[in-house]
C-alpha cells in the first residue's frame, strides 16, 4: 500500500476581462512566444491559446458600456416640400396630424465616426442595438 503526496497549490484562478486581454495583448507582440508568456503568468499554454482564438473572433472585447448619445431630430424630406394645390392630398383621405405607418417611416443614425445607419423605424431596439454596437 503506497501514499501518494501532492506537492503544491491547487486552485482555479478567475481572470478579469481586462487582465486576459492583457496577456492575449502581450503573446500578440513580435517575437514574443505563447508559452513563455503562458508560464510567466502561471497559465497553461492551452488557456492562452483559447483566449487568443476568443479576442480574435470578437468574442473577448471589452466593450464601452451603454450611455447617452446626443440626437438630433431631422424632419424628413417630404415633409419639407410645401403643400400646394397640385400636391395636397385629397381632405378625407388623409388626418392632419397622423403620422405615416410605422412600416414605412425611415430613421437615419450617423455615428461620431461618420458611419451612416438607415433603416426602417419598425427594427426592433435589441436588433438596432446590436448593429450600432458592431458598427462602432
């Protein structure tokens, strides 16, 4: 009958965001070899790797958190044109203050970057959320 003796600390680290992209940061760098980064840091090779295809695929980002933009509301184009005779809709037909369907109303966002966004108004806010946030 034998007794086996473990030598050393077990334990299972947690690593923030902010620290793994630091580390995937520095293997990045020329020259520098995943493993030693791995051992200087006291992670195994494979974690290193797993994070680096992470940070890669976009999976391992640090994103800015939600806050206020500042808007500006444009009226659209044809609401520009002044009505006249040739171009009023027919009285019955149409309620002074109803807007169009919500279908067909158009919004336009332009980021601080320039990029332009246009898209129907009856997108819903997870999905405009989710391209604004791939966009920036």
């Amino acid at each position: 009958m034998g007794l086996e003796i473990i030598s050393g600390v077990e334990r299972r680290r947690r690593w923030s965001l902010a620290d793994k992209l630091r580390i995937v940061a520095e293997a990045d760098e020329p020259g520098a070899k995943v493993a030693e980064v791995a051992c200087r840091h006291e992670i195994s090779r494979s974690i290193l790797w797993t994070w680096r295809k992470q940070a890669r695929a976009g999976r391992l980002a640090m994103f800015d958190p939600p806050g206020f933009l500042p808007v500006l509301i444009e009226a659209a184009s044809v609401m520009d044109a002044p009505i006249t005779a040739s171009n009023a809709p027919p009285a019955a037909s149409v309620q002074a203050d109803a807007p169009p369907p919500l279908d067909q109303r158009m919004i336009t966002i332009t980021l601080a970057n320039g990029t332009r966004l246009e898209s129907s108004a009856a997108l819903s806010l997870p999905a405009l959320s989710c391209i604004i946030g791939a966009l920036r």
